[in-house]
C-alpha cells in the first residue's frame, strides 16, 4: 500500500474508531470555526480554539444582564454571586465531584495555581530531630512545576528530582500507610498527561504516593500530598476526581475551551485544605482584621480564603457558555478524547511508518509506546525528521516550512526540559554549553555542534479533522522525504489496528463518516449491504448470517445463570437481570473472586407469579419478591453498597434471604437489591447516546455478549496446549461459554470479529457496541462445581498476546423504547455494523 492510499479516508478509517460527534461534523467545524478555514492548526496543547457560539452567547449574555461586584450585596451583585457560585459548582460536576470534597479557588492561570500551592504549602525546615519536608516532582513536569524549587529551596527544603522509571520501580510491595509518628508534611507533584509527548501517567500514581507505596514516598516518613498537573490532561480527557483524590489540580481553562484566557483554577481537596497557610490578605480573605493592630481572622470559606481581591467574574461567566458549547458539539468529554486520540494514532502510524526513497525513516518520534489506548496515550505526536543520511533536520526549518503552508506546529522543548533531555539524550552538561553556545529556552536556535536542542510537537483539539492530518503529512511527504515516498509496510502491519477480519474482505462494506460525506471505498453488493449499512447474510451468502444462540440472566451479581428463552428488556438491560446482590456483614459486596461458591447459587425469575426463587444443592428453595415498594415491604430497610467504585442505593431483602444465604455460604450476608427509584448511568457512554446508559449492578455495561466462534477458538487452543483437561475430561464448548458470563451468545461470526463491530440489531432492538470486556480469574471458576482452574484465562492470554479481553459490551441504542416492550428470543437474526474506521 502506498503512501498516497495511506493518507485516503479509507485508510484513516482503519485508525480512528470514532470520528466526529453524530450530524455532519465538516459543517459544525465550517459554523463554528470559520476563522480557522485554510489553516491547519495542530498546537492545542498550546491553546485550543473556541467555537463562535460560545462568543456569540456569552455577549449576549453581559449585554442583556447586569453584573456587579460579587462582594456587594445589591441585585447586580447577587445575580454576579450566584452565577460564580454556580459555576463553581459545574466545574466540579465537569470532574465528578462536588463542594463536599473539593473546593474551587480560580486563580488567572495554572502557573498562579502552583504558585499559590508552593506558597501556602507549609514547608518544614530541616532540624536536628526532623529532616524536614521534601518537595518532589516528575522530571517529566512543565518548567512551572519545577520553579517550586525555587521557594522551596530558600527555605532550606530539600527538592528530589524522581524520573519516571524511579518512581514504580523503587516502589514497595505493600502499602507504608500514614505514620502517626511523623507528620511532616511532604509534596509530590507529576503531570496526568505529559506535554512534551501526550504520554498518561497512571493516575493511580496518586493513591500510591498518599499511601507512601511508590518512591520516594515509600522511603521517607511522614504525612504525602499530592499535586496533579491535570493542565495538558484536561484538554481532551475525562478526569475523575472520584478515582483520583488528588490534593491539589491545577488547570487552566483556555485549554479546553479555547475561551476564556487568562483564567484557571486550584481545585484543592477540602481534606487538605485547612493545612495551606497564606501570609499575605487581600480584599474579600479576611472574616475580620485591624489596620492598627496585628489582628486578622481568615474567612472560614476556602474559596473566599485564596482569591485575593475581586476575582474576575465576567471570564467566570463565560465558563458557564463554555461549557455548554462543548457538551453541545461533543456530548461528552470521552467523546473528545476517542476523536482527538484517533487523529494523532493516525498521524503517529503514517509518520513513524514513512520513509525516505532508500528505505530510511523520515522521523524519529518521542514516545513510550506506539499509541496502543487512549488510556496512556493523549493527542500529542512529537517527533524531529530526519534527512536520507539519518540527520535530524532542526525544528526551526521545519516550523518555517511549515508556516508556508499554514500548518501550524509548536517547536523547542515546550517548557518541559526533563522530557526534552531525557527523550533526545541531552546531558545537564550539554544543556549548559548549549547555553554557552547562546541557546536559550524559547529561541530558534535548533542544532548545536549537529544535536537537536528541541523537537516539534503536533497536537489536536476536538475540532481537529481529517484534513488537518492529511494536510500535514502530505506536507512532510512533499517537503521532507526523498523521493520516491516508500512505507515500511512491516511496521505498518504491527501498527495497524483493523481487524484481519475486516481488511480486504469483500463481504465488509465500506462505510460512511459520521459526518454523512460518502468517501471513495470498496464497491458495495446490495445482498451484503443493507441501507444503513448493516451487514447481514441471505440465501448466496450462508455464511454470512449471524443468530443469538443463547440468552442469559443473572439475576444475583456474581451467583449462577438462568437461560431463557424469550426475554423482555427493561430499561437498565435484560429485566432484573443483576437487580440483586449478596453482601457480607460489612456490607460489601460479594463476588465469586471471594467467595466461589456463590455460582453453586441457581435464581430463578418466575414473571407469572413476581417472584424470585433462590435454588442450590442441599437447600429448600425460597423467593422473594420481584417488586421493591416499600408499602408492601414495611421491614425493607435502604440501604448503600458500591459497584465498580459506584455508590449505589440498595433494598434489604429480609432476614429469610440473609439466613438462606448465611447458612449455604458459611458467613453473615444478606441479599440486597438496586432500588427501582435509583439511577446509576454508565461511565464511558456510547458515542452516539443521547444520554448515558441507565445501570442495574453490572460492571461496566447493560450487556455482554460473546461470539461461539471465538470460544471454539480459545477452545482449541486449551485442547493443543494440553491444559484444557479438567480431571480427565476436556472442557467443552458450554463449559467454556459459562465461565465467560455473558447474556447473548451469538453464532455464525469469524473469531474475534464482535471486537470490531460498533452496532447491531438483533429483533426490533438496536444496540451499541460500547467496548471490549476485560478478563480477569473469575473465568478460571468453574461454574458447575467452584473450582478454580487457570483455563482458560491462560490460553486467552496467550493467544491475544497479553490482551485479555474476551466478548464486547453492549448497551440500547434508545433506552427509553425498551421498557418490557421489546423482547429478546433466541434464535433471532442478528445484523452488524463494523466500526467506522
């Protein structure tokens, strides 16, 4: 395939798994940001670009209110008041938080954040009993991290430099836990995203270094805050302040929104609050102070405590309009980051795979891994190119090159000198004679004695497109590459993300952007292509039809399964499927990770008489109700448990159940069930919903589905490798599909072909694929008896080279239609649609 065919729409496809937000995605890009038409602009890292309707509303909104100081107490104050507060209040919301745990301190930027940290952050001097407080940070962190070191060290606070690679592998085992002894405190700051190469940090890094498990908080006493840099990480991606308690998150809006500037925030964890001392007051701080005596009472509000003076609350304002523009134009943040992420893993293929008429590579590209997930990977690709000899080409011909044909791209280091060295090998010795040689942060000075003193840096927003790839990569094609253009098709290959299942096939369609532009692709046959683009089989292509062999219930999370054979959908999935769950004393919740015996426990769901039977060998079988009203049910107690990190409100389902229960599990526990009045949406919802999908206690999604063919596959896989045996008997295929657990079972697909399927019909009813499954030990339980086995998590392993994922979440793609109406049965046709890639 040549360099031209890689840079189709068709080949883009095959990178990107999501592209544009629903409608016509060029004519929301051509509306609302016209001023960027002719330009292709890749420097969102920097600052992305703000959508007119945004200006257009916010105008609107000053020049028909009147906003007055926030600190008066008239009608215009007030109104300027309760609008900042409410703002407050959805930057929390943005993050999944609320003014319970977090505050919001705005300050005019992410670099004043980290400065009122450094500030306020009550460093410990070193002292003959006590070696003080320690400031530490990521040496992959922007310059304004690092200048914390500038404070700190004319307090005698000691500053500890930790790269990447220290930071796990010097780890410990166990968890230290906070040391009642010592409470010095200490700070670790590290970015969730790096700017220099869009490389995600864990955030988990966070609880790590609080529970003084990873270096260098394992090896020093002492109370550990922690700083997340979320600056660059927030453009693009979803934070979650639920998972990752940060104490401190400094951000800067304009790197979302684009609009406004000048504008960013501290959110600070209430937890951690009470500790940051200030010394200067100003305006709106104060609950009380002398002007003739040292006397002053700090406000008891956090937010009030930290903004000096009168914040700027017209640019608050329009955060407000902010935010609305981009829940309109994207639905979600996760939205974004499937967009942006596809763009530049498309970029990163073709460039890191082009190369020069004698086979060498046209770039060198500064990354950790090679964009395998949006996960570890953000919409940063950078990189220096190279000539046909192998010499860096500098940064500055590149950017010059560049602005000729209104491509812009970023160049130097980007405020991030830990990434730049340690990516292109530059020495703490290199770097001051580089200086001595008269470069400076920020100059254009590219090459010293032949080495690069920086990169280039391309980036994307989530108003980025297609073309703006295209253009770039054709621009360093025709400037850069000696000719003729080759690709190094092995590499290529490694790269590629389509499925073999779906690459040079003619039974698969070519597809349609979501933006509704039909592109030039394979030649569609009207007996395999229906008009939306579904896939189906007919009578010439009897290999083509797909059939849902097998439904599933579980109606107790984690206990045995109930096959049915027409099945009525409720608004949370399959009717009361996983609507009740068994919890220890503790009232947590039991799986079979803990207690394997619970798949020994066989429910039954009889509609007729609304009850549910709970069955299992050596016991007398019990129900209970289907219904949860509490009018019928006067001893039901509400009660809390949590899903999947997910706090959910439960009913208690009486001391029958919980003795039943207790007596064939060996332990105290009780059945509790999800309240019918309580809603609990999916985390990562489908692209296309309108709304997140409602959940009962599954993990991730309203279904799961596995296809027969990929279980034959896995299956003989175990029978080759010998480790299939159970006892003398080798699993067969029903063994296998119970211990995957899932609630449709289709036939007639290709192994692992569902993993690349984005929609399907099955019925009357349309479903969304909303990712692959991810597979852990409960697989190896045998579902007969509660033995535990390493098949076949051992074979799957393997097979997917480390990739254990096994069958695809579904979700309804109009929930609200699917209220006990629509009904599943087995047997039925199934139609799919391959992701438009």
């Amino acid at each position: 395939m040549d360099f031209h065919t890689l840079c189709s729409f068709e080949s883009f496809q095959q990178c990107c798994s999501q592209y544009g937000y629903g409608g016509n995605f060029r004519d929301v890009v051509e509306q609302e940001f016209r001023r960027s038409k002719g330009v292709t602009y890749l420097d969102h890292a920097a600052a992305t670009l703000y959508p007119e309707s945004l200006l257009r509303d916010y105008f609107r909104d000053i020049s028909t209110n009147l906003y007055g100081n926030p600190h008066s107490h008239h009608p215009s104050s007030s109104l300027t008041h309760d609008t900042v507060e409410r703002v407050r209040d959805r930057v929390l919301e943005h993050f999944n938080t609320t003014s319970k745990e977090y505050s919001v301190i705005f300050t005019s930027g992410c670099t004043a954040a980290l400065k009122l940290v450094a500030e306020s952050f009550p460093w410990s001097s070193e002292t003959e009993r006590d070696a003080g407080s320690f400031f530490c940070y990521l040496t992959d962190s922007h310059t304004s991290v690092v200048g914390i070191r500038g404070l700190t060290s004319a307090l005698g606070v000691v500053a500890i430099p930790v790269s990447p690679q220290e930071l796990t592998t010097m780890a410990k085992d166990r968890v230290q836990g906070e040391d009642v002894f010592c409470q010095t405190p200490h700070l670790f700051c590290y970015p969730a995203q790096s700017n220099f190469s869009g490389r995600k940090y864990p955030l988990s890094h966070v609880r790590g270094i609080q529970a003084r498990r990873l270096y260098p908080a394992c090896d020093l006493r002492g109370r550990w805050f922690v700083l997340l840099d979320a600056a660059s990480y927030v453009s693009c991606s979803s934070l979650n302040l639920q998972v990752c308690p940060a104490d401190f998150i400094p951000i800067s809006f304009y790197k979302i929104f684009g609009f406004p500037t000048g504008l960013g925030a501290l959110l600070v964890r209430n937890d951690a609050a009470g500790m940051l001392k200030k010394s200067y007051f100003g305006g709106g701080t104060a609950a009380a102070y002398l002007s003739g005596e040292d006397y002053y009472v700090q406000a008891k509000n956090i937010s009030d405590r930290f903004e000096d003076g009168t914040v700027s609350f017209l640019e608050i304002i329009a955060l407000n309009h902010a935010f609305e523009s981009l829940y309109r134009i994207t639905g979600s943040i996760h939205n974004i980051q499937q967009h942006t992420f596809g763009l530049a893993r498309y970029t990163y293929t073709l460039l890191s795979s082009l190369c020069h008429g004698n086979g060498r590579p046209v770039a060198q590209i500064y990354t950790e891994g090679q964009f395998e997930s949006p996960i570890t990977q953000g919409p940063i690709v950078n990189f220096n190119l190279l000539d046909s000899s192998g010499q860096i080409i500098g940064y500055s011909q590149v950017d010059r090159m560049a602005s000729l044909y209104n491509i812009h791209v970023r160049t130097g280091c980007f405020c991030n000198t830990g990434a730049c060295q340690a990516f292109l090998g530059i020495t703490n010795q290199q770097m001051k004679r580089n200086l001595q040689a008269g470069h400076v942060c920020g100059d254009n000075m590219d090459l010293v004695d032949g080495q690069p003193t920086g990169s280039v840096r391309v980036s994307f927003g989530y108003m980025s497109t297609f073309e703006d790839c295209q253009k770039f990569l054709k621009f360093v094609a025709e400037c850069f590459v000696e000719k003729p253009v080759t690709v190094d098709q092995v590499r290529l290959q490694k790269l590629k993300t389509a499925r073999a299942s779906s690459e040079g096939s003619n039974e698969h369609p070519s597809v349609e952007i979501s933006n509704g532009e039909n592109h030039k692709g394979a030649e569609k046959k009207s007996s395999e292509v229906s008009q939306k683009g579904f896939r189906h089989g007919d009578s010439k292509s009897p290999g083509v039809a797909y059939t849902l062999t097998n439904i599933y219930i579980y109606p107790i999370k984690s206990c045995g399964a109930y096959e049915v054979h027409d099945w009525p959908l409720g608004p949370l999935g399959l009717l009361y499927d996983r609507g009740w769950m068994v919890v220890n004393q503790n009232g947590v919740c039991l799986s079979q990770k803990r207690e394997t015996r619970l798949c020994l426990i066989r429910p039954q769901v009889h509609l007729p008489s609304k009850k549910l039977f709970l069955q299992a060998s050596g016991m007398d079988t019990i129900s209970v109700p289907l219904e949860d009203d509490v009018r019928l049910h006067t001893n039901s107690r509400v009660c809390h448990s949590k899903v999947c990190g997910d706090r959910v409100e439960m009913m208690d389902c009486g001391n029958e159940a919980a003795s039943w229960l207790s007596d064939f599990l060996g332990q105290p526990c009780r059945l509790i069930r999800q309240r019918s009045d309580y809603t609990r949406e999916m985390k990562r919802r489908p692209a296309e919903a309108a709304d997140s999908p409602l959940l009962s206690l599954v993990n991730e999604a309203q279904y799961l589905m596995i296809n027969r063919a990929s279980v034959k596959l896995i299956q003989d896989l175990m029978s080759s490798r010998q480790d299939g045996c159970e006892g003398d008997q080798l699993l067969d295929t029903q063994s296998v599909i119970r211990r995957f657990r899932a609630n449709l079972v289709i036939a007639g697909a290709e192994p692992f072909e569902e993993d690349n399927w984005s929609h399907l019909i099955i019925g009357n009813t349309r479903f969304m694929v909303a990712g692959q499954c991810g597979r852990c030990q409960m697989i190896g339980i045998d579902q007969d008896t509660g033995t535990k086995t390493k098949e076949p998590l051992f074979s799957l392993s393997a097979y997917r080279a480390g990739k254990v994922t096994f069958g695809v979440y579904l979700s309804h793609q109009s929930p609200e239609s699917s209220t006990g109406a629509n009904v599943l049965s087995a047997g039925s046709l199934i139609q799919a649609e391959p992701h438009k890639y």
